[in-house]
C-alpha cells in the first residue's frame, strides 16, 4: 500500500490564529487556492481511494483534488482532528492563560477534561491503520486529514503505543503531503517523505512578483 497522508488547506480557523480541533471552520481564499495547486500536483499521481475527514476545512480540500481526478471522497469521521474540547475556537495565548499545564505539555495531549484522551487516540491510530491495511493493501490511497491527527499517526507509525512518550518533531503544513509505503510482503512500513509543500512554491512566487516579500 502507498499511503499519502495530505493536511487540508488554510481555514479561516488556521487565519484567525484559532486552535480548531472538531469545530468547523472553511477554507479561506488562500486556502482554496492552495488546495487547487494540490489538485494540479496530485493530478498525475495514482490515487485508487481518496479518504478525507469529514469537516469541511478537509472535506473541501479532498473534494478539490477528486474534482481533477474524477473521483469520489469517502468521508471517515476517523481522521478527525484531535478532540480538543473546551480548548477549542481558542487561541493559544488565551488556552495558555486559562489553562496554564497546556504549556508544558502539548495542547494535543494535554490531558485537559474534555479533550481526547491518549488511550483514545492510541485507539484510533491503530483502527485507522488495520482497516486500511486489511481494505487497501495492494492500493494507492490519499487521506486528506489535520495536522495534529497526521503528526500522531506518523509518531505512532514509528514508536506504537508509545507515541505520546516521545518527542513529536513533525511539521505538517496546510496541503502538505506525507507518502508512506507498505512494500508487498512487509508489515513494516517506508517513509518516503514529510510535509512536502513543492506545489505552493508558485505563490512565493507570485507574492514576491506582487511586491510583498
């Protein structure tokens, strides 16, 4: 199986400086040109199965890139982001402020009532990867997620259930793509590459000819 795990494009959530967890937010203007660019990127790349997440920011980003490819999004509530509970539609000064242990530890594992718990995303982890692994293991598959959930399961790839336990160094920026590989024959999977962003080069580009950089 080849994996490509790819983050949505900006949201107005991700404009506003908010931490978003499972409140919606759509994509804003640059995010919908950025998803886009991704479309024209993936346009050539084998896709079988496109999987997304099913609020809209994600959603909207997977349903672009199955436009150009005429395909289908299949909608899977399992590659939510993070459930961050009363964090949420917060930024991080304000969850600093009010909850002050978010600042020693990650706010996606902050252990804060209300959020999603470490036994809880362990859990998900595994369900995601078992059920692609037992539907998809000679396919080309594409999950449009969020960055928290895509810097978890690339953590939980490597280490299992000790995740949490080490340091997560992983970037994930809006419509990058992460390819993961499962060669035929093996259970222990190839990471080809993380938070590529080749495509967006254009709008550097496109700013800098505008006079803003």
């Amino acid at each position: 199986m080849n994996l490509y795990l790819i983050r949505h494009g900006e949201s107005t959530g991700n404009l506003a400086g908010k931490i978003q967890g499972w409140e919606n937010f759509p994509l804003s203007d640059l995010g919908r040109r950025q998803a886009d660019l991704l479309a024209n990127y993936l346009k050539e790349i084998q896709l079988d199965y496109i999987y997304s997440s099913d609020l809209v920011r994600a959603s909207d980003t997977a349903k672009t890139i199955a436009k150009k490819k005429s395909q289908s999004v299949n909608e899977w509530d399992k590659v939510r982001e993070v459930h961050l509970g009363p964090l949420q539609g917060l930024s991080r000064s304000e969850i600093y402020e009010r909850f002050p242990e978010t600042i020693e530890n990650s706010i996606l594992t902050s252990g804060v009532v209300g959020t999603e718990t470490i036994e809880e995303l362990t859990a998900r982890c595994q369900y995601v990867i078992e059920q692609l692994q037992r539907a998809h293991k000679n396919d080309h598959v594409a999950i449009v997620s969020h960055g928290g959930f895509i810097s978890i399961l690339l953590m939980y790839l490597l280490t299992g259930e000790q995740w949490h336990m080490l340091h997560r160094p992983f970037q994930i920026g809006n419509t990058s793509i992460s390819h993961i590989e499962w060669p035929k024959n093996r259970t222990k999977p190839l990471i080809h590459y993380i938070n590529r962003t080749g495509h967006l080069d254009v709008l550097t580009e496109e700013s800098a000819n505008m006079g803003l950089l």
